[in-house]
C-alpha cells in the first residue's frame, strides 16, 4: 500500500476512539512495525495477557487520553494498557481527561499539543507531521 499511495510506512500514525484506539493499541503491540506513534482516545486493553514485549528499543509513542468518569473504559485497564505499551517499549502519556466515555473538546487540546511537541514544532501545521490515520 505504502508504494501504491506514495507514503513512508515507517511514519503512519494512528489516532482511535473507543474501538479504533483499541485496534491502534492492537497494531502497536502486535505490529509495530505498522504503527510509529498513536493518541488514543478512551482505549483500554485489547489482550488479557500482555503480548510480549518489543525486543529493542523503539521510536514508538502513544498518547492515552482517558475519561476519570468513563463507564465503558475503567481506570485500571487504561492503565493496564499504558503499562502494556510501556513494556513493549513504547513512550506512553496517560492523560486523565473530566469526562466520560464522550470525547470533550480539551482532549483535543491534548491531542494537538501532544502532536505538536512529538513533531518538534510550537504549533501544528499541516507539514509539521506526517497524515494521521484514523480509525473510528
């Protein structure tokens, strides 16, 4: 797909919500090499068991971006998976967002500071870091 489009598959990034996040965290811990970073709205753990994790050292982040009062996603297994991510070597940020399983426009706050500080640059530009895939 990566010559078919014209893309570099070592610069996909990934951006879920609920289910998708779940699917990105998936990618990440199963596939690494298909996913380089990732902000992860309302995720929780995708495996009962840890996956095994990365034998080297990885380029890899994520960003967690967790509801305190979600009734879906609970505190222990957002941050089950942050832990999981961390053992695979995956540089990961869990955010505690006031809110729900309902995404809130400060989460998108996060996220595009979040993106920008991983790009190296002040403010966000359409250039400053590689197209995002979504997943929703």
């Amino acid at each position: 797909a990566a010559a078919a489009y014209g893309f570099d598959p070592t610069r996909v990034d990934a951006t879920g919500y609920s289910n998708g996040a779940n699917i990105a965290a998936s990618l990440m811990l199963l596939r690494p090499e298909t996913v380089r970073d990732a902000v992860l709205f309302r995720a929780m753990r995708p495996f009962r068991e840890t996956p095994p994790p990365l034998l080297s050292p990885s380029p890899h982040a994520a960003l967690l971006v967790s509801g305190r009062t979600d009734q879906m996603v609970s505190p222990r297994d957002a941050e089950g998976l942050a832990n999981d991510l961390r053992a695979a070597d995956v540089a990961t940020t869990l955010h505690w967002s006031a809110a729900g399983h309902e995404l809130v426009a400060a989460d998108l706050v996060t996220a595009t500071q979040w993106l920008a500080a991983r790009a190296g640059v002040g403010r966000p530009t359409p250039d400053a870091h590689p197209p995002i895939a979504s997943s929703l």
